[in-house]
C-alpha cells in the first residue's frame, strides 16, 4: 500500500464556532474550501472541519493533534491576544520536547510543540556518511 496524503477530519458540534477557531484563533492558512467544510494547512498536514457527518453532539477524541512550532512562547502570547485559552502553560517535558497546551472548542486536545536545538529530532543520527 502506497499512502500518497493524509488528513484528520473533525466533525463539530458547531461548525462556525469551530471553523472560527482554526482559521481565526490558530491563524491557520485554507488549503481548500468546499460547500461542507474547509481544509486547513497544517504545517506538512491537512486538518479538515467537516459541516457534515457528524452526530450532533459532541464526541470522544481520544488522540490529540500535534503541531509543531518555531517558538511556542511567541505563539502562546499570539494566542492569548486572540482569546485563545491555553489549558496549560508551555514547559519543556522529561523528554526534551517543549510543550503548551489548548483546546478547540470541542475539547479536541491541542498540543503546541517546540523541538529544541539540541533535541534528537534535531540531530542528523545517521552519523559519519563519508
């Protein structure tokens, strides 16, 4: 099987207040819009908010979406002059990763995510290819 694109697609409770959310709070670019929803960029990814499909109410999102930054400190501060809460504040974790965290408003979990320089995911590990 050959994947060629890949896309999470949430299904809100309120499609105007969530389409909101992703293009005005987050200030995500639109990759595509169509007459059911609109496909975010989301760095090397697509989010979709999908107006159809869903149930209704709210759902369990048991995952949480991923989207790295360059500085979450200048994103946190671009957030909180938007009016977006953030749930907790940025701190680097035990695994080296800096890491704040929000919420869209369905609940979907939102994590924000520096790589430090001096990170792994940083490193070329693939040492010397002389």
């Amino acid at each position: 099987m050959e994947i060629l694109s890949g896309r999470t697609i949430l299904r809100p409770v309120d499609y105007e207040k969530t389409l909101a959310f992703y293009r005005d709070g987050l200030g995500l670019a639109i990759h595509r819009e169509y007459a059911a929803g609109t496909v975010f960029f989301a760095g090397q990814s697509l989010i979709e908010v999908a107006a159809h499909g869903g149930s209704g109410s709210a759902g369990t999102f048991d995952g949480a979406l991923w989207l790295q930054v360059r500085d979450v400190e200048s994103a946190s501060a671009e957030l909180s002059s938007r009016g977006i809460a953030i749930e907790r504040d940025a701190k680097q974790e035990s695994w080296g990763l800096v890491e704040l965290w929000l919420r869209d408003p369905d609940g979907v979990p939102i994590v924000l995510v520096q790589i430090p320089s001096d990170h792994p995911l940083r490193r070329d590990v693939r040492g010397d290819v002389s």
